[in-house]
C-alpha cells in the first residue's frame, strides 16, 4: 500500500506564527521587488506569495545593477 500522506497547507491557510520577534515591514526595496514580481506574473498587485517571498530575500542597496531582481521563473 502506497504512503499516503496528507497535502501541504497553503501559506494562506496557516495560522500566524507566534514568534518572538517583533513584526516588521518590507523595506522599500523588498516591496518593489514584489511588485516586479506580481507584474512579471500578470497581477495587478502582488499577493501573499509575491510578499513571503521578497521578505526572504536579502537586497543590496538600491543602486546595483540588478534592481530590482529578475523574478523566478515559473
């Protein structure tokens, strides 16, 4: 019998982590490089992904070359 195992949980049906660290913002960059994401996928704005995403990446200041970054591809 194969194993049977129960589907991942949507980020957006997970409840809030509690964590002891405060609750912080994106940075300006973090936000523009979600939005470039969100519009690179054809969205308007961009969703919860497009932000858990940009808050796990790090990013240089806002002069380099490669601002913002090239979204995955899909």
């Amino acid at each position: 019998m194969p194993d049977r195992r129960d589907p991942p949980i949507p980020p957006w049906k997970k409840p809030t982590p509690k964590s002891s660290k405060p609750v912080s913002k994106l940075s300006p960059l973090a936000r523009a490089a979600a939005e470039a994401r969100a519009k690179a996928a054809g969205r308007r704005y961009p969703n919860l992904v497009d932000n858990l995403w940009a808050a796990r990446q790090t990013f240089e200041e806002a002069g380099s070359a490669d601002f913002p970054p090239d979204p995955p591809e899909f």
